[in-house]
C-alpha cells in the first residue's frame, strides 16, 4: 500500500494467475474509491446512491407521496434514495423498479425483472405503476462492444427509449433523469427533451468519476400532452 496524493492509503492489486488487466484496473478502482466505501458504511447497495443523492439535493424533485419509475435500478443505489425521499417506505409514496438483473428486494420498493426494451415491457409498468407518474430515472447502460460511435449510439439510443416511456406515463410537471456520455450525437434527445420539458440541464455529479465522460441529463417540468 502507498498514499495518494490526498493522503489515503492506495490498494494495489497485483497481476498473476487468470486475472486480465482490465480486471486488475477495475479492482484497484473499486478498492480505492472513497464511495465505495461510504456507500458500505451507510447501507447503500452502490455508489451511484450517491450520485442521485446530490442531484435531488440541489433540484428537489423527489417529493413526499409521489410516484417514481426506476429503469435499470439494480443493485438498488437509486431506488434506495428514491424510495426513502418519497415515503414509499411507510405507504405515503412509490417507487417502481426493473432491470434485466435480479435485485434482492427494498423495503417501500415494486421491483420486476424485467427488459426494458422488450415490446411488453412499457405495458407491464403502467401494470405495476397503476395509474402516471411524477418522475422517470434512468441510470441504464447499454452493453459496449468496443467501437466508440457504436457504443454512443447504442447508449443515447437506450436513452431516446426511455425519454419517449417518460413522455407517455409522466403527470404534467414531471420529472426525468437518465444517464448519458459526453458526445455529439445527443442533439435529436436534447432537442426531443427541450420540446416535452420546460428545462433541460447536463449534470456531472461529484460523485460521478471524473475520468469519465458519465455525466445525467435532468428535464424537468414535463408540458405533458393533449391527446391524454
């Protein structure tokens, strides 16, 4: 072990065995990350908690009583904040939940696995919704293959998916959060969202790695639609 330049002590991981160095990399990270470990002591499944926490800090969006949707929760970082801002743990509030993995279960939280873009799915929600909701969180990440402008294009395609469920089940007034890569091929999602919210933000939390070109779009104060 050695200090970083804060002072903390740095875990290095040793090479060996089957172990690739892409492995190795991320071990180290995880090892060294300061969230990691804070999001371990306060009982949080990830350190992305961490990353709605500071957004919802500053934008107060997660009111007490409303309806929350969460695509792609798992491990349950976000529905965990979610579900305690809004109340879903004592009834007052809701917080649904999918993702194509299994997620152990949250107290005050629906959850189902559930792909998000299969063509049953938006049915399936609006089953376990019960009704619209006030705010859409998408925290999901398209699998990458390697190849940069595929790789942006699948990620803002998963994106344009999950703005277009928001604009169908959102109250007027709603909310939607998703993560997004710093790229140009945003520009129909933005103009999409400028067009359906009366704001439309960028975001790069501090928790968010800032060698990473991870940062959330947050569109607030859905017009909603007149054919409702």
């Amino acid at each position: 072990m050695a200090k970083d330049t804060t002072g903390r002590l740095h875990v290095t991981v040793r090479t060996g065995g089957k172990r690739k160095l892409s492995s190795k990399l991320w071990l180290e990270r995880q090892l060294n990350d300061p969230y990691v470990a804070r999001a371990k002591r306060d009982g949080y499944r990830s350190r992305a908690a961490y990353k709605l926490i500071e957004i919802d800090d500053k934008h107060r969006f997660l009111k007490p009583g409303i309806t929350v949707v969460d695509l792609g929760a798992a491990p349950g970082g976000w529905s965990q904040i979610a579900a305690r801002r809004v109340g879903a743990v004592s009834g007052k509030g809701k917080v649904i939940a999918i993702d194509l993995l299994e997620m152990p279960e949250i107290p005050g939280v629906s959850f189902a696995r559930l792909d998000f873009l299969a063509e049953d799915a938006p049915a399936k929600l609006l089953e376990m919704i019960g009704g619209r909701a006030d705010v859409v969180l998408s925290d999901m990440a398209a699998n990458t293959t390697g190849h940069r402008k595929t790789d942006q294009l699948r990620i803002i395609g998963l994106v344009e998916s999950a703005a277009a469920f928001a604009a169908d089940v959102l109250n007027p007034g709603g909310t939607f959060v998703a993560k997004v890569f710093q790229s140009g091929a945003d520009a129909e999602l933005l103009a999409r969202l400028k067009r359906d919210f009366a704001t439309v933000r960028h975001i790069k939390p501090a928790s968010s790695r800032q060698d990473s070109s991870e940062r959330y779009v947050l569109a607030t104060g859905f017009r909603g639609q007149p054919n409702r």
